[in-house]
C-alpha cells in the first residue's frame, strides 16, 4: 500500500468518530484531504464543519459542506487533523501545512481531537521533523537567537522565494535540532516568548485518539 493509500485508509476511518447532526472540526494537510473527500459521502448527515485553513474550508465548500465560524459556534464534539510526528502519549508536532495556529484554536474548542495519520509519524521522541513556530514577523531575527540559544537552528519558511505568509498574516520558523522530551514543560515556556502567535507542539491540545495507517490495517491508538 502506498503512503497515499494509507492516508486513504485513515480518512475513511475517520467517519466513525463523526457525530451524526453535528458540527466537525476539520484539520488541514494531504491526510485529512481525504477525509474531507470521505465526510462528502455522509455530508447529508452532518451539521457542517469548522475549518482551521483557508485551504480546507476552499475543499470543504467545493464538496458542498457547509463551513461555519468557530466564533459563532460553541463546543464541537470532534476535531479530525493530521499530524507531522506522534509519540506514544498523544503529544505532536504539526504546522507542517503552516495552518497550526487555527488548528491548535480549533482543536481547544473540540471535546476530542482524533489524530490520523500514516504509521511513518510515529516517533519516540518529537524534534526529528523541524519544529513550525507561527511568529510575529518583527520578532523573527530575535526568536532565531532564542531557540539558538537551545541549541537549536531557526530558518524562516519561504514560499516562491518570499516569507511565507500563514492566514493569520505571520511568518513561519522551522526549527531544527530539538529533542523535545517534555513537550507540555517546551510548549508552555516557548509559548510565553515574546511574539510568538503559536508553538507546533500539541501538547496541551494533545490526540485523544490515532488512526495509524499500517500495512496491515488501522491502528487504533488512545491515550
Ligand atoms: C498542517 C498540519 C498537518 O496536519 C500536518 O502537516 C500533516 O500533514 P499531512 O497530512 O499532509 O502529512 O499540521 O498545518
């Protein structure tokens, strides 16, 4: 099966987890593309969703699902994403689509978070992949030196050349060489630097639940 297929397998798994009537809380990235291509199928039977990316909401509304504002709507039962890395607790790296700000709000304002995702995000440690942080765009030079002061390398992402610019307006930095063995004790500090919008770990904001996609099925993961 190939990576693409798995992530096929973990959309279509994700359905269980949608309650009928109810309004979903949608994640952004390849992964949860096809859960949104799989939600279609039983969109009749959903309320319509809350979206964490202009990218998802463009797919979401092409399918003819309705999107609501996460502001005028109160707690959502279920929030379905996908992640960069996963280890054993729940805890995760995302930002890899640069949408982690909305996603981390949505993912607050939802009773569950199920993660889905292929079985190569899973990890033992959280750091292999470049850490996302959404930042201020003054703050970009300063907050490098701050995570160099970890040990760590700080690189603006760049889209056609220019810094990438998230829907909120800010630049991305992907950080490299972290080792995050405490990711509620990192999130927490990182979070408190100035201009900072939103550290890629989700820790606070942890899964409830993965869907791994194997070789020999889904894997059911609750933490
Ligand atoms: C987007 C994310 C994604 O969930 C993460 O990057 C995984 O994406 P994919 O399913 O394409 O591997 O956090 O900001």
């Amino acid at each position: 099966m190939t990576q693409d297929e798995l992530k096929a397998l973990v959309g279509q798994a994700a359905l269980q987890y949608v309650t009928p009537g109810e309004i979903v809380g949608v994640g952004t990235g390849s992964t949860v593309n096809k859960f949104i291509d799989a939600l279609a199928s039983i969109k009749g039977q959903i309320a319509g969703a809350v979206s964490s990316s202009e990218a998802s909401t463009a797919r979401l509304q092409s399918l003819g699902i309705p999107v609501f504002d996460a502001a005028a709507v109160g707690e959502i039962a279920v929030y379905i994403d996908g992640a960069d890395e996963i280890d054993a607790r729940g805890y995760m790296i995302k930002g890899g689509g640069a949408a982690l700000t909305r996603e981390k709000i949505v993912a607050a304002q939802s009773r569950r978070f199920v993660c889905i995702a292929d079985e190569s995000k899973l990890v033992k440690v959280l750091g292999a992949f470049p850490l996302p942080v959404e930042v201020i765009p003054m703050a970009t030079a300063r907050l490098a030196r701050q995570f160099a002061a970890l040990g760590a390398t700080a690189q603006l992402r760049l889209k056609d050349g220019a810094p990438l610019v998230t829907d909120n307006g800010q630049n991305i930095l992907d950080v490299r060489g972290l080792q995050i063995t405490d990711p509620l004790g990192f999130e927490s500090e990182v979070n408190q630097w100035p201009g900072v919008v939103t550290v890629g770990v989700f820790a606070h904001q942890k899964a409830s639940v993965c869907l791994l996609g194997t070789l020999d099925g889904v894997r059911t993961l609750s933490y």
